[in-house]
C-alpha cells in the first residue's frame, strides 16, 4: 500500500507508514545543515513523525529561521546535558534559542570562563555518542510534575501551563528534559559548538527571583561557519558602540540616572542631523507634528490600558499625596487625547500626526545594554488616521519613506507580516479589512516579506522592520501597526460623507524605533565613520605651524559661514601627531595648511582613509561638500574608491 505526498513542488509515491525522514534519505538530504526538522501542511514536526496521504512537505534546513532555531534550541540541551555530568548538583532551569545561538540558565552553578574548555571537551563527548532525541507525551500535569517535581522551576513551568495543550519533554541518552520540540533528529548534525560567555540572570527576568547562572553557546552543521562567526565577534568588538561611544565623545551613562543617556555636545551633533533629516521628511509628506507631556494622569494609562498590564514597567509619582501620575512609556494615548480634542471629517483624511516623544520604561538590570536598552529614549512615533479603503494606499506610503530613511544609511531591510494571534479584540471583518490592507500593500510593493501566522498584537496586524548592518546581522526597528484598540477605548470619531460618526483606522508606525538605539545601530554599522552629512566633526584645520594659525582660523570661517562643523588644532604638535588625533575621532577631512596654502590662499587635503590628496582650491572643496551634504551620499567624492 502506497501514499502520495507533495514535496517541493514535486509528486512523490511513499509506502504507507513512511516518515519523514525517510523520504528526506529517499531524496538524498543527509548533509548535516539539511533536512533538520519537517514542515507538514504548515506545521513543523521531527523527522521521525508519519506521513499520510495528500501531505504537503517541505524540508527546513539551516538557512531558514525555524531551521536555526531546532539546530540552537537541540544545541542548548547538550549543553544543558554535559553540565550536569559535570555538575550534577545544578539545576538547569530553561534554555531558548535566541538570535544567534542560545542559552540555557541554572541554579545552583558556580562556573568561570576558565571551565569552559571542559565544558567544551564534555559538549565533544555527548555529540560523539550520536544521541537521537525522542520525544515523550506526559498523561497531564500530575504525569509530568512526577518527573520534574523535584525542580521548582519546572514545576513552576509546568502549573503555568495551558490545561488543554499537551505537556511533552524529550530524552537523549541519560538527559531528559521539559520541552515542547521539535528536535533534530540526531546529533550528529552539530559539528562545531562554542561556549561564548557566562553571566548572571533574574530567573523570568524579574529581580524578585532568584539569580540564575547563564550560560551563552553558538553551534553549526560545519566548522566553517563557526569559524566565520567568530571573525564576525571580533569585528563586532571593534564596531561595539559604547567603545566607540567613549572614544569619540558621543555619550555616556552616569550613576545617578540609570540606563538613562547623556549626549556630549558631539553626540548631540549626530542627534539633530537625524532629528533634522525625520522633521524634513515628515513634513514633506504631509505629517503634522505634535509634542505631548510626559507625565499624565493615571486615569489616562487605566483609559488606554497600561495602567493594568504595563504599570510594572511605568515610572510613577504622586503630587500632594492625592492623584498619581505616570512618566509616558509610549506616545500612543497623548496622540488620542490630541485627536480628540477637535471634531473631524473624512476630508481631512488620510490625517497623519508624527511625535518625536520622550518616554521612560523601566527595564530589567540584566536586559540593559548601551545605547541598545535603555530606560529613557525616544520614538519617532507617527499615527495616521483614516477610512478602510485608504489603508492600502497609506501602508504604501509609510513603506515609500521606511526605504527612502534606511537606504540614506546605507542598510538593508526586511519585512514581516504578522497576523491575528488568538486572543484578540475587534470583529472577524476588522481584521480580515485590515489584515488584508497590510498584505495587499506588501503584495503590491513587490519585495519579498515573510507571514508570522498569530503573531501579531491584540489589538491589530502589524509589520515588523527589520534592518541589516555592514555585518549582515538583523535588527528589530520599525513597525506598522493597525491598532483597533485604542481608537475604540478613546471614543474617537470622525463624520463620513454620509453624516454618520465612525470609527477611523489608525496606523501607528515607527521607522527609527528608538532615536537612541537607531544611533547605537549606526554607531557600529558605521564603524564610528559617519558620512559627512551626519558626521559630528566633519573638517578640521590642522596648522603646520603657529605662524600658520591665522590663515587656518580664516577657512575654518569661511568653512562655518558655509554651514558645515569644524575645528581647529592650533596645539603645539607636529603635523603627524595632529593627523592622527584627527583620525582617532574619524573626521572625514583633514585640512592640512602650511607656507605654500597661505601664499596660494589653498588648502592641503588629506581623507580618514589616509588619502593624501594635496593642495585644493577652497571653494571647490566647499562645493564638493555642498552635493555631499546635500544628496547624503555615503562615501565621500575624495574616498580613495572614488
């Protein structure tokens, strides 16, 4: 007997009760970075699970997310594995994938850098044996809490879950854990795995838990690519932003304002060519920009829903002992209150509003990282308000601009559509119209997007930004979203063109995300060599001697009634030592000036790169500035590519 399965666009004849991977062997997928799990009919299950007839299968190998995401989360289990040979006393806790490779958390676990070479050596031993995961299936909660009751995190995961859903765990060799799957199907797949580092963790996130040790691998089906990985690390160390930060005097943290960041007068530079470039771009597009406080009543965050289900990440403050008050931590309820406050048309629609707002979070001390996570920051929040049927057309218009803003910085980008999650509010035909207005416009923009099934907000579908640096990684920024909820909660109308009050569709849409974060991006995308349009010291003067001061002061007047920043290095150092300085702080253009620029009224002109390109007429330099400046463009008309 014989089932017909699809596979790759191809019919394929099985016998009945073959599984997946046996029609992965039959179609010669055995190299260690393919055929990792199986997706069936959209759902994605080990390689050992039967198929039936009619199935449509698609093999997930390391090239893809879900691919990735099985080969780190089976990884974190073998390291979970070789700790307790090791240790066995510890108490592993839970261990995801994470972006690049994973993690896994115990208590009750001392280690230093100086044990992961055993640890390591353990990892060789366990992957060597060839384990083959196998899932098991627990007859309900009491079932499983006989096996795990002894590990109050476990159980404390196990009594959180849903009592409708299936409670699984899977075993290679003597290592048994709590898991949901899907697993590789054998080890042997992994052949290169590195302990990264080691750090602490709040158990949950939450500092009223008991600190865990974590402990951070990378794995991969072949050496090569660990050993690119780890050349990306050091380079990343190079790029990292709060290195560079320190050393170009951009910013810094202090004690006395946690995670919260003070921008030096360079940094401030960099800040207002960007706060600069969004203002000039929103307002040729038509948005209205708006500034609300920053701290509002609490009956305003219990209106919009914070108050109940965000208050622990709020700062609060009561005045005269009598109404309390929040710090905003998003923009979003200024903007309805502002909505509000006047009666609207359909004429005026589409209506956008843009905020460069300041809002405060409270984050976990372990999730703080530079610029990266902060508890002050702003976003470049934008909601447009409009009819159903301009949905499509306004989600084209935020994509226009999303790659106008990202190409200026020279990064790729990526979208994700991300649909009804399944507790939700609003009516099947809210979302079908504003699901489909997403996906029509995606359709229509023509550049490939992938669909993250139930996985958008509560209150709305959403497209995730996602931007990749010179280093090729990924980073969240920008969204779109379409919120139903809060136009609801604040009783926002407008009149249509038959004299009926409705409700409006409102976009709410970031593009930067975090001003701060973005920065911190840029920072190490850049590799602290901002282009000139955006860079803190774009020119510098550097004198030859003291009797040459006078005529540097004078271009370096003629460069600022220009419009552009610079300076002057009039210290008694020789030339080479200024030169050096001057590209230890990345500026773009070095004006060297001497005996002959004086009797020539010219200047001598030198690149960061160290391209030397001698004596230049002032206003051409000017005008080669000028288009620089004025088109943003990312290399310089001098840069030794040119």
């Amino acid at each position: 007997m014989f089932i017909n399965v699809k596979c790759e666009s191809e019919k394929l004849e099985l016998p009945a009760g073959s599984s997946a991977k046996e029609l992965a062997e039959k179609m010669n997928l055995r190299e260690p970075h393919q055929a990792l799990i199986v997706s069936i009919n959209g759902e994605v299950y080990d390689l050992d699970t039967a198929l039936s007839d009619g199935d449509d299968v698609k093999f997930l190998d390391f090239d893809t997310d879900q691919g990735k995401e099985v080969f780190w989360h089976t990884s974190a289990h073998v390291l979970a594995q070789a700790i307790l040979r090791l240790w066995p006393n510890a108490k592993p806790t839970i261990g995801p994938p994470i972006d690049n490779g994973f993690y896994y958390d115990f208590d009750n676990l001392d280690i230093s850098e100086a044990d992961f070479p055993k640890i390591e050596k353990e990892i060789k031993k366990i992957l060597s044996e060839n384990f083959k995961p196998e899932k098991h299936l627990f007859d309900g909660k009491k079932d499983a809490l006989k096996e795990f009751g002894d590990n109050p995190y476990k159980k404390e995961l196990i009594e959180g879950f849903d009592d409708q859903g299936p409670i699984t765990a899977y075993r290679q060799g003597e290592f048994f854990d709590l898991c949901r799957g899907p697993h590789l199907p054998n080890l042997g797949k992994i052949k290169a795995f590195k302990i990264l580092k080691t750090s602490g963790a709040y158990w949950r996130g939450d500092s009223e838990n008991a600190m865990l040790t974590r402990i951070y691998g990378i794995s991969f089906p072949n050496r090569e690519l660990l050993k690119a990985y780890l050349h990306l690390l050091e380079e990343a160390k190079k790029r990292d932003h709060r290195v560079l930060g320190a050393k170009l005097n951009l910013f810094s943290f202090k004690e006395e304002a946690p995670a919260m960041p003070f921008f030096h007068p360079r940094g401030m530079a960099v800040w207002d060519h960007l706060v600069d470039y969004w203002k000039e771009l929103h307002l040729r597009e038509g948005y209205k920009i708006i500034k609300t406080p920053q701290l509002m009543t609490k009956e305003l965050w219990e209106l919009s829903g914070h108050w109940d289900h965000y208050r622990e990440n709020m700062f609060t403050v009561e005045v005269d002992d009598e109404r309390a008050y929040a710090v905003k931590p998003m923009n979003c309820p200024g903007c309805m209150l502002y909505y509000k406050g006047h009666s609207h048309s359909y004429r005026e629609f589409p209506l956008r509003i843009a905020e460069f707002g300041h809002v405060h979070r409270k984050e976990p001390s372990g999730a703080l990282n530079g610029l990266f996570r902060v508890q002050s920051f702003h976003q470049d929040d934008a909601h447009l308000f409009m009819q159903p049927v301009q949905i499509k057309d306004e989600i084209l218009g935020v994509l226009d601009l999303v790659k106008e803003i990202y190409q200026a910085f020279g990064l790729e980008y990526t979208f994700e559509l991300s649909t009804r999650p399944k507790k939700s509010i609003g009516s099947d035909e809210d979302w079908e119209i504003t699901t489909a207005g997403l996906r029509e416009a995606l359709d229509e923009w023509g550049e490939p997007y992938k669909i993250n099934e139930g996985d958008g907000a509560f209150y709305g579908p959403k497209i995730d930004l996602h931007v990749h640096d010179a280093l090729g990684r990924r980073w969240q920024c920008g969204t779109i979203q379409l919120d139903m909820s809060l136009p609801e909660k604040f009783e926002l109308e407008y009149k249509d063109s038959d004299g009926a009050l409705k409700r409006p569709i409102m976009i709410h849409r970031a593009i930067f995300g975090s001003i701060e974060r973005f920065l911190g991006i840029l920072i190490e995308h850049f590799a602290g060599k901002f282009p000139f349009w955006m860079s803190p010291l774009p020119i510098r003067l550097i004198p030859v001697a003291d009797k040459h001061v006078p005529y540097a002061l004078e271009v370096m007047k003629k460069i600022q009634e220009a419009g552009f920043t610079c300076d002057c290095d009039d210290a008694p150092d020789s030339v080479g030592k200024k030169v050096r300085n001057a590209q230890l702080l990345k500026v773009n253009y070095m004006l060297t000036v001497g005996d002959k620029e004086v009797e020539n009224n010219t200047i001598s002109l030198r690149t960061r790169d160290n391209v030397v390109h001698g004596e230049v007429i002032i206003d051409d330099f000017l005008n080669n500035c000028a288009i620089e400046y004025k088109e943003k463009k990312l290399t310089s008309p001098y840069h030794k590519e040119s």
